[in-house]
C-alpha cells in the first residue's frame, strides 16, 4: 500500500472538501442557533422581561454569542478550504516564477567591478 503523503494534491483536495463540509455544518448550525435565538428575545420581549431600549448591546452580544460566531468560524473555513487547493489558470498562462529561481535581467551585472 502507497503512502499517502500530506503534500501531494490529493491529500489537499480531500483536506480541502473536509474543511468546505465543517464550514457548511457550521453555517447550518449558525442559521438554526441565530433562528433559536431570535425566539429567546422575541418571547423575552413579548413578556416584558426584556426592554430592547437601553439594552441593544446586550442583545447583540447575545446573537454574537450563540450564533453570528459560528457564521464567521464557517467563512473562515470555507476560505483557507479554497485557499487549500489552488485553482489553476483559466488562460493556460504559466504561473510566475517561484522566488528560488534567478531572475531574467543582468542586475548582478550592476554590482561589479569593471574590468579595466
């Protein structure tokens, strides 16, 4: 059996999918946590236990909590999920040259001393 080495592209492709899935549980679990919570302060409103003036920090402290975090934790994911796996040139373009490789112009040329 071949050794699956973490670097190799298959290994990001299946990294990557595992990170685009956890996001998109996390934004479900966001959306039902947020709906959850818009229950919580309508009831608390609608008895009285609740005044929304004078207390909109805390409500929105209350959404962030409970729901809005896990919707910035899913995006998070979801990005260094696509960063993951980088796409390829539509164009058919090469990509630019790494930094390891020597440069095209005579720049060294510059630096030295001129032979007399």
């Amino acid at each position: 059996m071949k050794k699956l080495n973490f670097f190799s592209s298959v290994a990001f492709h299946i990294a990557s999918i595992a990170l685009r899935a956890a996001a998109a549980l996390m934004l479900a679990y966001s959306a039902w946590a947020f709906t959850q919570c818009n229950g919580i302060i309508s009831q608390a409103k609608a008895s009285g236990q609740l005044v929304a003036s004078g207390n909109e920090y805390d409500i929105v402290s209350f959404y962030m909590t409970n729901s809005l975090q896990f919707a910035a934790i899913a995006l998070l994911l979801f990005g260094v999920g696509l960063v993951l796996v980088k796409p390829k040139r539509e164009d058919g373009a090469a990509a630019p040259p790494s930094p390891k490789e020597k440069p095209d112009d005579d720049s060294d040329e510059w630096y030295t001393a001129p032979d007399n």
